[in-house]
C-alpha cells in the first residue's frame, strides 16, 4: 500500500505552466505504474497521462499530447505532470493514482488504479 500527496496546483493564466508532483510514502513506489486524472465540475474524472513503473513507456490523452509531459523518479517517489500552454479547458482537480498491478506499464482504465491522492486545484483563466 503506498500514500499518495499532490501539489503543485494554483490559478494560471491561458498559456502559462504548471508543475504538479505526486510524492508517495509507505511503500515501495517503484513497483507501481502512476497516472494523473482529472476531473471538472459536472464531468466525470478522466485520464490525462501515465507512466509505466520505470518510466519507459507513457501514455498522454490526446487533449493534452504536446502540451504536458510527465515524468518520474523512483528514488525520490516522485511522478511528476509538468503542464505547458494551459487553457482554460484544462481547470480541474489533478489527482494522481498507483495501478493496482505492480511491475507493470500504464493503463487507460481508471478502475485499474487503487491507491489515491486526495488531488489539487488547477485553475486556467482566459
């Protein structure tokens, strides 16, 4: 089992950047493939990107491909979502989560993540 902690939200301008981070405590982060979510007011939480356990293969929804990138470091238990050229479409709660299956590359399916951070506020203004 491992905890997960966001941060890195806040209110940005339409075109300007934002890094979250995603820190994991209390197991071996490593094992764990890592995505971030996203979900808006009214809408149902979606995928934005994730990352495989050693970082060699991601995946990036295609509202976002070109614009965010993600990335990770195991010896600091940090996945990291670094978000360029945001938009205003992009407001939402950020959270990142664990795959339940360990050792293994990403997943698209959100009922295939287990372990949760509570999330953080991105907010795009025009």
């Amino acid at each position: 089992q491992v905890q997960l902690v966001e941060s890195g939200g806040g209110l940005v301008q339409a075109g300007g950047s934002l890094r979250l981070s995603c820190t994991g405590s209390g197991g071996t982060f490593s094992m764990y493939a890592m995505g971030w979510f996203r979900q808006a007011p009214g809408r149902e939480r979606e995928i934005v990107s994730a990352i495989s356990w050693s970082g060699g293969s991601t995946f990036y929804a295609d509202s976002v491909k070109g614009r965010f990138t993600i990335s990770r470091d195991n010896a600091k238990s940090t996945v990291w979502l670094q978000m360029d050229a945001l938009k205003p479409e992009d407001t939402a709660i950020y959270s990142c989560a664990a795959l339940r299956q360990t050792w293994s590359s990403w997943s698209r399916n959100i009922d295939d993540y287990v372990y949760w951070g509570q999330g953080t506020q991105v907010t795009v203004s025009s």
